[in-house]
C-alpha cells in the first residue's frame, strides 16, 4: 500500500472499516498550491468487530448484516450492499442462508459496503469530509436485537484524529425478555473514532479507538441528560480495557447490547476492539463467481420419512456447473455420491430405511473455482401406520361462560398435523367446525388438547367428535389422511352469577367399583390474606355426613383431583381462568357406601405458616353427583344405493366397546376397547336397570345388534330413528357410539 492515510493501536482485531477513494479530481489553487481532492465515488466497508465475525456450521444463528433499515434480510439497498470477504481478498454476493455458514473457529468474513460516497480531502492541512447515504442494520442475536446505522459520514480534523459519525437506531430488547423488543428513537451519534491518522494521496487506513477509553454510564440511559455515574462502567481488569465512543455506547444502553461496547471482565472482551481498516484506490474487483449455497436441502413432506412412500430433497445452490446428492451416517461424512443424481432436486420414488434411516442429505456445486455444499439434512424412516384415534375423548361437561377443554389422541405415520373439533346440532346428521378453538400438543403422555369457546345455553345437548388430519402426502394421499374420534356429549350447566359446582358420573361409574366424575365450577373468587399467608379452592367428593356447606373445621373428603395440586386450585390460576374450572374426580373401588351421602362440593383453604384452617365459608357449595343414564343406539340406516356395512365413518355390525372412557376408574386416556359394560344386554353396574337389546329388523330393514351409552341425569329414554344413531334425551343430553375410522380423502 502506498503512503495515505494511516491508524493503528496495535490492538488484536481481525476485521475492517474499508474507504475506497476512487476517481479524485484535483483542483489547481490560485496560489498555486494544490486545492483539495474531491471524490464523488467512495466506498466504506466495514465489518465492526469480531462479535460480529462468528459463523454458524448450520448456517443460522449468526449476528448477522443486512442492507437498510427494514427487518427482513437484504443483501442490498441503493447504494449499499453486504459482502463477504474471503482470506484472498476477493468479494462474493451473500443471501440470507448463506450470510451465517462458515467454519467453527473462522472470520465469518461479512462486510457491510456503502457505495456511492463524495467529499473532499486536503492531505496538505489533513482535513475533509466524506458523506455517505444508505444504512446497515447489524441483526444482533441472529436478528433478536437488530440496530442500524444510517448515513455514515467521515471527518478528519487536522490534527491526526479523525471520527465516524451517523444516525443511529434500531429496537430495544434485553437477556430476559428478548422476544419482545421496542423501536428506539433515532439519533446523532459518534461510531468511532481514530488517532495517529496520516492523509495521502492515494489511500486511507484507519483502526477504531478502544484502549484505554473510559466509559461513565448515564444514571438514566434513557435520558441523554442525566448525570453520569462518578466510577467507571469499564472493567480495567484486562490490561487492554478499553470502550468504544460514549454516544456509541449510550445507544447500545437502550438496545441492551451495552456490555458489548465496553471491557466488562467477561471472556469476550478480546472481540470487542474494532476491526483494523484495509484500504484500496482504484476500480474495485467483481464479485468472484464461485456456487453459492441460496436454499439449504429441503424436502416436499414432513419427517420422519414413511418406508415406501416417494420424497424429492431440493436445494439452490448458484453458480454451480455440476451439482451431486451425498448420503452419510454422520454429519461429517464419510460422503457417499448417489449414482444418477444430478440436478437440483432429486426424486426417490420409494424410501428403504436401509438407504435413509438415521442418515444425513446434502448437495454439493462445483465449478472452476471450487466446490461448496448446502447445509445437510438428517432424515430417519418410520414404517407407515394408519392414522387412528389412540384415546377416546371423554363427554364434556361445563358451565355456561367456560371454555372447556376437549381432549383425544391421534397416532400414524404420517402423523397428524391438524386437530379439530366438530359440533352437531342436528342429532348427527351435519357436522360443523367449531371456531375459535385453541390446540395444544400433547406432551408428557398427556392428551392433545383443545381448548373450546366460551360455552353458551345453545350447546347444551348437542354432540362433539374430534377430527385429526395429516397434511398433504404427495404421490400417496394429496387430501392426506382422517381419524374421527367417537361423538361424545357437550352438556352445559346454567351460569348462575354465584359460586357454582356441577358433577356427572361418567360412563362405567358405580358406587361400588368407583370410576369418574366430570366437574365443573364458575364464580368463584380467591381471597387475599388480610393475615398474611394465602387462600386456596379445595375441590373433592365428600361425605356428607362428614361436610356439608357452612360447617368449618377440617372437613376430610374422599377423593381428589388429580388435575389439581392435592385439591387444591390458587388464586392466580383461578383468576387466569376467570374464576372457573373444570376437572375429573376419580374415585377408588369401595371408597363410597351405597348407604352413605355423598357430593362434589368446594370450600376456602388458608394457609399460613405450616397451618391450614377452614374458616372463610364465602366460596362454600355442594352438589350432588348426577346418575349416568343408559340409551340404546342402533346402528345407521344405508343410504339409498349403498351396500350395508361400507360405510367407512360407521362400519355397521363393529362390536361396541372401544371407547377408552368407559372403564371403570381408570384414566381415560388408557387404551380403546376396555369397556366391560357395553355389550348388549350386560348390566355395566351403575345401579341402573339397563336398556334390554332390540331384535329383529331395524329401521333400515337390517338384522342388528343395540348398542348402548351413558350420559348425565334424566330419565331413560330410547329413539330409534332410521339412519341416526344420535340419541337426544329428555334432559337434553346426548350420547353416541361410533368407531373412528381413518379415510384418505
């Protein structure tokens, strides 16, 4: 590099500020000195520090640059645009999968260029200016802490100093909420700052202060003026501590990167210095054209891959004269070239797990300057499993205003991708998507859950089945595939405005053998301590000849929730929930005496220091539990034209008893087919006579078998009605029996 301009500090950094002076025009003074230079198409470059220089093996991640001040990724804008550097010197275009790939323990080599700059220079008296437009947005966190630049603009003052300054801005954000971020408001600031700086002609190199500049926070980073703290923020531990520029470092206070502009004694200190300056005049190179990786391996369906299905993998990569498929065990080889594939995409019409299980895909471009590999896949296979319904929902009972939960299983390969819930108000005979209905995976062996809209008077009585998709399986199944769950009741207790409870004995329920009670409460309010300590809502079956409403001392109760912490539901969750629950008591054989009242009932806890008492009698309520009710359903008329037992949603003549619900006190999400007390004609021991089987010709003219099913309380009642086999009782409640079935649509 010829004479110019020239700052060094001596300090370990590995990047750059690059100021490209090209084309000057030189001006002849009157007194035949020379005037200044005027340049009207300067390039700066910089690349910050090497907080910003960290690659990502995967490819994301990386704190990454992008042109302008937009929060989507942008390679350019006007005048400015982002490169990376290679270790030769030459330039190459980045995308946005490719700005983060690099190896662990190398310069990620990104560069941020403003083009286009003007101003003039006096190398004689060491001064000038040069402007730059445009910005840079550093996208901190791989885009959670995203700041800019705007504007930059270059002064050298004469003295051997010279400053950066821009508009800065961005969002705020912090380590403990760093999701949510704020927009900042724009200001004036000073990036960096140089000394020992010596114009030339010809070029320029400049290195940032940073050792040995102090730093004094503001007492109200908010508030440029505030006072400053009297101790320095900066931690001298390090013999090379140092800061960047104080309006720098005010900024980066709100945007809550702070202590990346500082020594602050962590392990990182030797990556914050700036990066040294490169410099060069002249015509800039072009871009080398070596393969880019634009769009990492992907593939046309969901994973695991299914034996036997097709799959097509799929990458970008420009550039690329020649491209191949790779396949290893690991994700560092040994790399294994698949004979035939060639292009960009590549097809199997049918997966082995010999060739796919636990492996890793990649594709690799190759042209005259080298050879680059797009970010590898890892793939394993699953047989195929047809899509079923592996636990039955239960019956739903809640209290007007309540959002109840609806709760079932769906298992296949390829699994399910979407979970709904289907109402009918037509005993069966439509069905309509219920809105307004939230989804939550299943997790921990618990079920997939669906949170319901606030249930209203109109629901009462109607009928609810689960509906579980796949997405599209191309080459298999376009539509996908389709597992109903078993239709089940919605009851719905009317809202009173007061503390309120309800209970229904679940199918399989009996005194005896025990089994489940579905409740549900609303308009209840937990207290604050006025003591100290803290309420609780206690939640059981009790005794009555032990509690009833109003009485205080320690009441003992005969069985718990176990969907509650020991009984007991606190302030905070039942203010979340408005006041409401909804929950399943299960009741061990023999803890109950058909001579023995017994309820669903709530009372206030206190406790405080070590201590429960039971005094508060405000949320006191009973209820008693409701008798489950029998009902005979017959399986549906055909249709005209249709042979019997084709149905695929009914299938006509399917012994009942598959619904995981019915067994006596067990959990209902245990295995399907466990109901001892569904077959035709055999009493399910709930203390009701049950309805007898019906013979001879159905409705439809068939030979068929009755089935039977409980819900809540009301007198028995059996409809036979040709092709329904929905059942609405007296009461209003609702029961079904019908297999899921899985279709591809």
């Amino acid at each position: 590099m010829g004479a110019g301009l020239r700052a060094s500090l001596g300090l370990a950094a590995c990047a750059a500020v690059v100021v490209g002076l090209i084309a000057p025009s030189a001006a002849v003074a009157t007194d035949g000195e020379a005037a200044p230079s005027s340049y009207s198409d300067v390039r700066l470059e910089w690349g910050i520090n090497s907080v910003y220089q960290s690659p990502s093996p995967g490819g994301t991640g990386c704190s990454f640059f992008s042109a302008g001040t937009q929060l989507e990724f942008a390679a350019e804008s006007g005048d400015v645009r982002i490169v990376k550097r290679a270790e030769d010197g030459s330039s190459v275009p980045v995308t946005k999968n490719s700005i983060c790939l690099g190896k662990p323990g190398t310069e990620l080599g990104q560069r941020m260029q403003f083009n286009g700059g003007s101003g003039q220079i006096d190398p004689v008296a060491g001064t000038g200016t040069l402007r730059w437009s445009g910005a840079v947005t550093a996208n901190g966190y791989g885009g959670m802490v995203p700041w800019w630049i705007q504007d930059p603009a270059l002064t050298f003052s004469g003295d051997g100093t010279a400053v950066l300054t821009a508009t800065a801005g961005g969002w705020a954000s912090s380590m403990e909420n760093p999701t949510e971020m704020s927009p900042l408001r724009p200001r004036a600031v000073t990036v960096a700052t140089f000394s020992n700086v010596e114009l030339g002609a010809d070029s320029l190199s400049l290195t940032p202060d940073f050792g040995g500049v102090d730093y004094f926070k503001l007492s109200d980073p908010a508030d440029p003026a505030s006072p400053r703290a009297t101790q320095s923020t900066v931690n001298k531990g390090n013999p090379e501590w140092g800061s960047w520029p104080e309006s720098f470092v005010d900024f980066h206070y709100e945007t809550g990167l702070e202590s990346y502009w500082h020594s602050s004694g962590s392990g990182g200190d030797g990556e914050k210095p700036g990066m040294p300056i490169v410099i060069e005049l002249g015509e800039q190179d072009e871009p080398v054209v070596i393969p880019q990786v634009v769009q990492h391996v992907e593939i046309d369906r969901p994973r695991p891959l299914i034996v036997g299905h097709p799959v097509t993998f799929s990458a970008v990569i420009d550039g690329a004269e020649a491209v191949t498929w790779e396949i290893a065990p690991e994700p560092e080889g040994p790399w294994t070239p698949i004979a035939g594939a060639t292009t960009q995409s590549w097809a199997v019409d049918s997966v082995t797990a010999e060739q796919f299980n636990d492996r890793f895909v990649r594709m690799s471009g190759t042209n005259s300057v080298g050879t680059v590999s797009a970010g590898s896949l890892y793939v394993r296979t699953v047989p195929f499993q047809e899509l079923a319904i592996t636990a039955q929902p239960l019956p739903v009972h809640t209290t007007e205003g309540n959002k109840p939960v609806f709760s079932f299983t769906a298992e296949g390969s390829p699994a399910a991708t979407t979970f709904s819930v289907e109402q009918s108000r037509d005993r069966g005979k439509t069905w309509q998507v219920v809105e307004g209905t939230s989804y939550r995976k299943a997790q921990l062996g618990r079920l997939d859950q669906l949170t319901l809209p606030p249930a209203t008077a109109a629901d009462h009585g109607t009928v609810l089945r689960g509906v579980a998709k796949t997405g599209k399986v191309p080459g298999v199944a376009e539509a996908g595939y389709t597992a109903t769950t078993t239709p089940v009741v919605y009851v719905v207790a009317q809202k009173t405005g007061k503390p309120q409870i309800s209970a229904w004995k679940l199918p399989g329920f009996s005194e005896e053998a025990g089994g489940a009670i579905a409740v549900s409460g609303a308009g209840f309010t937990i207290p604050n301590s006025e003591t100290g300590g803290s309420y609780s809502l206690d939640v059981a079956l009790f005794n009555r000849d032990v509690w009833v409403p109003g009485h205080a001392g320690e009441p003992q109760w005969v069985s718990l929730s176990e969907d509650s912490r020991n009984g007991q539901y606190y302030q905070a969750y039942m203010a979340y929930y408005g006041g409401s629950f909804e929950t399943v008591i299960q009741v061990p054989a023999g803890a109950l005496s058909a001579d023995k009242p017994y309820g669903v009932g709530t009372l206030l806890r206190h406790y405080a220091g070590g201590v429960n008492t039971y005094e508060n009698r405000d949320m006191d309520t009973l209820s008693e539990v409701a008798d489950p009710v029998l009902v005979e359903i017959v399986d549906p008329e055909p249709e005209p034209g249709t042979e019997p037992g084709t149905d695929p949603g009914t299938e006509p003549g399917t012994e009942p008893g598959t619904d995981p619900s019915t067994e006596p006190g067990t959990d209902p999400s245990a295995e399907p087919g466990t109901d001892p007390g569904t077959e035709p004609g055999t009493d399910p021991g709930t203390g009701v006579t049950p309805v007898q089987p019906q013979t001879g010709a159905s409705p439809g003219g068939q030979g068929t078998s009755a089935k039977l099913a409980q819900t809540g309380s009301g007198p028995s009642v059996v409809l036979l009605l040709g092709g329904i086999s929905l059942i609405v009782l007296g009461a209003g409640v609702v029961a079904l029996r019908r297999r899921a079935v899985q279709t591809p649509e």
